[in-house]
C-alpha cells in the first residue's frame, strides 16, 4: 500500500506569516489583531491598546511578556 496522495483541506501549502494574518484579518473581517507592546506604535497608541484590551478583557498578568 502506498501513502496518501492528497493533502487535506487545511494541510500543505505555504504558511502565511503572522503579520499576513492579521492583516488579511483587518482587511476581510475588520478583526484587529494588535500587540500592546508594538513598537510601530506610540505611546498614547499602545495605551489606548491597553484600555481597550482592559476593558474588553479584563486585566492582563503582569508577568506574560511576548517580545
């Protein structure tokens, strides 16, 4: 018997980088994907990130940091 000759849905294929996802998100769902630490953005930007995570998520631990 031989391997399968067919990738499933989902499987193979070239994996987008995760700036192309949340860009394809923004772009076709109007979803923003955006880390509170994103040196693209300034200050009062990253603080209004903040606010808004807090308010729709609640309060992050202070101890995950994803540089």
């Amino acid at each position: 018997m031989t391997g399968m000759r067919f990738t499933p849905k989902g499987y193979g294929g070239r994996r987008r980088d995760p700036q192309q996802v949340k860009r394809d998100g923004w772009q076709e769902q109007g979803v923003l994907a955006v880390s509170v630490d994103d040196d693209r953005l300034t200050w009062p930007e990253r603080e209004l990130v903040r606010q808004l995570g807090e308010r729709l998520y609640g309060q992050r631990d202070r101890e995950v940091r994803h540089d």
